[in-house]
C-alpha cells in the first residue's frame, strides 16, 4: 500500500509524480469551483492523458470506471483520515484526505486471508 500527500497550498491545480506498479505516472488535481470538489487526471510519464476528470469521492476505487492498458492493476482511492464520508472539499486534500494505492498483490492478500477468517473449518470426527 503506497500513500500520496500532496500540499494544496491554495493551488486550484496540484500536479505529483506517483509511482504505481513499478511505471511513473502524474496525478493532476483540479479544484472545481463550481461544484466544491477536487478531479483528477492521470497522465503516463510522457505526459499522455489516460484519465480525466475523476470526481474524488472518499473510499471508492477511482479507477474502477475505467479499462486503459496503461492504467496500474491495482485500486487508488481518496482516503479520509477523519471525519465523515463526504466529497473532498478545497481544504481537505492533502490535509485530511489522503491518495492510496492498493496493488493487485496486496488486493489478493487481502481476499484470500478475508475468505479464509470467514470461512467455517470443517469438524473432524474421533470415532471412538
């Protein structure tokens, strides 16, 4: 699991490198005034567009909507550290909400082990 923090600083447009999957991407953020809330673009790392425009809401894969070859295998998402399930408003990316990158490998990890607490073992009888 990789954490991004990126600084807002007042900026409308934040733009950090993001290592994903071993390839260099861009995460570029923009404020939309309008509706009070943060989008997303993700660029390759010569600088071509694969995404645009991703509304950043809390603990939803942001990827998921999506199927470019280019994309990580993995899942992003906007992670509130605090506070309720609400879209990232202007003050709180970089603050309170933070970006996650989950890889296929730690997915996988987690379901098998996930599976195996929930699953029930089975009864081995002793005849006796």
């Amino acid at each position: 699991m990789k954490t991004f923090t990126f600084d807002p600083d007042g900026d409308e447009v934040i733009r950090g490198p993001a290592t994903m999957d071993g390839n260099q991407y861009f995460m570029v953020f923009k404020y939309d005034k309008r509706n009070d809330r943060w989008r997303l673009d993700l660029l390759d790392v010569d600088s071509e567009l694969i995404i645009a425009g991703v509304k950043l809401v809390t603990d939803l894969d942001l990827l998921i909507p999506f199927s470019d070859p280019r994309l990580p295998t993995g899942e992003l998402f906007a992670t509130r550290i605090e506070g309720e399930l609400l879209p990232v408003t202007r003050d709180e990316l970089g603050s309170i909400v933070v970006i996650t990158y989950i890889t296929r490998l730690e997915l996988d990890i987690m379901e098998f082990f996930s599976v195996a607490l929930t699953e029930t073992p089975p009864i081995i009888g002793i005849a006796v």
